[in-house]
C-alpha cells in the first residue's frame, strides 16, 4: 500500500531561526563543517531553495535550470516534505559534508556550507547574523519571487538552463 505523504503546513521558518539562540554565539566562525553538532549543521541552511532547482551536466560542467522540484513551495523556498524527502524524491540530494566537497558545484555559490568550508564569514544577510528567517528572501537572494517552473512542465531542461550570478 502506498504511504499518505503529510505535508507539513505548519512549519514557521521564524521559530526554527529564534530556536538558534540556543546555539553558541558564532559558532560557525572557529568550528570546522566537521566540528559541527547537528544543531549547528542545520542552522546554517539559509532557506535559498537554490539546491531544490534541477541541475544538468554536460561534459563535466554543471548548469543550474530555473525550473524546481515539484515538492518545493515557491513562495517560502521550503520543501513541503522535508521529513520524507529521500522516499519521495530519489534522486533529492542530503546535503552532508561529502556532498559538500564532492559536489560543490551541485550547490549555489552563496550556500553557507560551501562558503564556510571555503574560508569564508556567512554573509551579513543570513538568518544565524540577522536572527529573521525572512533576510534572506529580503536579500533577493532565495529563489522567491523569480521566474520559475514547476519541473512536471519541462520537456527539455536545456531550454531552461539559467545563468544567475548567485548560482
Ligand atoms: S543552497 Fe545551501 S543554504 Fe540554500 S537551501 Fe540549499 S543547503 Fe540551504
Ligand atoms: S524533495 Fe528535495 S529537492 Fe525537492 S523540494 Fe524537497 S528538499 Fe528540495
């Protein structure tokens, strides 16, 4: 029998961000990605949406297409099966510290895990600094609010192949 998927409706993006004032202050700048506690891991997900859009590789270089996950709500970039996720969506990435090293570019150029595993401070609009889930969108730098297509209507990803400079 197939399983009932929930989708979660009540998620608040604003309690998960005031949760992190239980985590040590800065954390991020004098821990390594695998020094890290799950907490600490988890809190530095900005909630772009960016890694939910569909990649293609061709001849080893990999291009970001602006068309999205089907399970992926465009207006807050939160997934609404994140707890089922890996059922539902094979082929859905965990972003863990392999991925991370191994697949960087699977990832935009502004996600905090590969930007702290690459030297870099978190920047000035990230949730963990700004303590408001909504900086991020507020930064344009989430996917809300740009043209976007539901990949259930895409024949061809290589007619949606995009070239953001935040990607
Ligand atoms: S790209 Fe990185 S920061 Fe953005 S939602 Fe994905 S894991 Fe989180
Ligand atoms: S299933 Fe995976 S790729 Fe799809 S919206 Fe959820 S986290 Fe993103």
């Amino acid at each position: 029998m197939e399983r009932k998927i929930e989708i979660e409706e009540d998620f608040n993006p604003q309690e998960r961000v005031d949760s992190f004032a239980a985590l040590e202050p800065e954390f991020w700048k004098h821990k390594k990605l695998e020094e890290m506690s799950q907490d600490e891991w988890e809190a530095l997900c900005d909630g772009c949406g960016k890694c939910c859009l569909n990649k293609l590789e061709i001849k080893n270089r990999v291009y970001f297409t602006n068309a999205h996950c089907r399970f992926l709500d465009c207006q807050s970039c939160l997934c609404k099966i994140y707890p089922h996720r890996f059922e539902v969506v094979p082929d859905c990435r965990n972003i863990d510290l392999a991925s991370v090293r191994e697949h960087p570019r699977w990832l935009p150029k502004t996600c905090a895990y590969l930007l702290l595993d690459n030297g870099y401070d978190l920047p000035a609009w990230h949730p963990l600094k700004t303590k408001n889930a909504d900086s991020v969108h507020q930064a344009k730098m989430s996917l809300k609010g740009r043209q976007l297509v539901n990949e259930t209507k895409v024949k061809d990803y290589e007619d949606y192949i995009v070239d953001w400079q935040d990607l």
